[in-house]
C-alpha cells in the first residue's frame, strides 16, 4: 500500500536570489561586484547553538561528507547534501552521524529529482528527537553579509602531516564564519551562485550556510581555488569566464542558494 507523505523541502537556483546592493554592472549577465575588504568580526553564538545539532556526517564506502537535517515526517528525517557527496558510495546504504554521535543507517531519497544541480536528499529513521532547519520562503542575500557554514573535514593538521578524520566522527565537527562576496546572476556550473569568504576543507561539502539568525540560506560544496583551472569554473551554460574573472571567483568558497518550497504529496512504498 502507498503510504503518501507531505514534506516541506526546498528548492535551488530556480528561484530568484534577490541580491542587495548591486555593486557594479554585471558582465555577460552576471552579477560579479568587486572584491570588498572583509572586516573581522565576532562569533554568533546563536547560530553556534542552532548549527551543530543539524549538521551531520555522511560515511559511506569512498564518501566522507556534511550535511544538513531539513525536515522530519515521523520517525524518518531528511538530510540535504551535495549530489556528489553520495554518488561515489558503491553500496546503496551508509552511515549518517547525527550531533549526539549516534550511526544511523541511510539511503539517498530517490524521489528528489535536482537534475543539474549538485544536490540530493538522503533519508533515515529513528525515534531519536532531532531538531529541523529553518529555510526562508524568500531568499534575501546582501553583499557583505554575515554567514556561517559547518561540516567535518575529511583531515586535521597534525604537525606537517594531514591526519584522516573518520575514525574521530563527530569530534571533526568544523563552525567556520566569513561574509558573503560574490552573488551570481547566472550560476556555475551545479548551481553554484553564492561566493563567501569562509575557509571551507574537503569534506565540509553538503554543510549548511546559515545567516545571522541561524537560518539555512545554502548548501555549501565548493573549496577556495578549486581543482581544474579555468574548466573549474565554467557557468550553467556553457560560457567560459575570462582569466580576470576567474581571479575573482577563485578566493570564494562556493555555495548553492536554496528557499523552501513545498513539494507536495510524494509516494512511498
């Protein structure tokens, strides 16, 4: 018998991002404003509060990921990650790692459907109580405004050596603070739009970007200076940038912006 369920989910770069101020006029259609000086400023310890208890680790046979729990129905919740997180893993199953360091077993949610963009769903069950991002109906972003991103890098420095992180579980756990500085009209290639200036590791990939108040306004998946040059950095559509845009875009952690949409009824078995 199908079971039906309501999930309030989310949906990427298909809705607008709107974007404050526009800071120059943009090439090629494309909002690319110059690099601003990025000030320090103090952690949110409201953001730290709400962060960590929805950000949860992906192991799996070749994967090492983040995550962020964006709903629950029952005793199934539902973790957004990056698409290319999970789809190396060579079984079907593997292991989410919630904030009480507890392994649950998950699967990707084969009725998610982000087509080109670098996103997927993936689900698991419990009777352990876990809270729920919160995602904007309306994804409002502003040059220079602060944002946070969390996740457990694949590696830690030790020394001048680079020791694995997947035996410490949990304990990887990274809270990283920056500022938005690039917002795109027209993506990279994934769905990539939002450039920050937070040091992002491998492995932070599929974490949540929270604003100010703790809201989830992204899923992060893409490191400063990226592997492959200019191919790196190719938009949606095919256009190349130009060396001196690159310039721009490759001193930016990359994000994919999302709002929440609801999806509506979906079957299961």
């Amino acid at each position: 018998m199908k079971k039906l369920i309501s999930l309030m989910a989310i949906i990427p770069t298909c809705l607008e991002v709107c974007i404050l101020p526009v800071a120059s006029t943009p090439p090629k259609g494309i909002n690319i404003p110059k690099r601003q000086e990025i000030s320090t400023f103090k952690s949110n310890p409201i953001v730290e509060e709400i962060a960590q208890p929805i950000t949860v680790r992906l192991i799996g046979e070749n994967i090492a990921g983040s995550g962020a729990i964006i709903s629950q129905v029952g005793t199934e919740y539902f973790v957004l990650t990056c698409a290319h997180v999970i789809d190396s893993n060579k079984e079907a199953e593997f292991v989410v790692l919630t904030s009480d360091g507890k392994e649950h077993t998950a699967q990707r949610d084969s009725r998610f459907n982000f087509r080109d963009i670098d996103l997927a769903v993936v689900k698991f069950s419990t009777n352990n109580q876990y809270p729920v991002a919160v995602v904007r109906d309306r994804l409002i972003l502003s040059l220079g405004e602060e944002v946070y991103v969390t996740g457990f890098p694949n590696y830690q420095q030790k020394a001048v050596n680079l020791v694995p992180t997947v035996d410490l579980g949990i304990q990887a756990y990274n809270f990283t603070k920056g500022k938005v500085i690039h917002v795109l009209n027209l993506p990279l290639e994934k769905g990539y739009k939002i450039g920050m200036s937070n040091e992002i590791e491998v492995g932070m990939s599929g974490g949540p970007v929270l604003n100010q108040y703790g809201e989830l306004i992204g899923i992060i998946g893409r490191t400063k200076y990226a592997f492959g040059g200019l191919d790196a950095y190719q938009f949606s559509d095919g256009s190349q940038p130009s060396e001196e845009l690159v310039e721009e875009l490759v001193v930016a952690s990359w994000a994919i912006p999302i709002a929440k949409l609801n999806l509506g009824n979906f079957s299961a078995n």
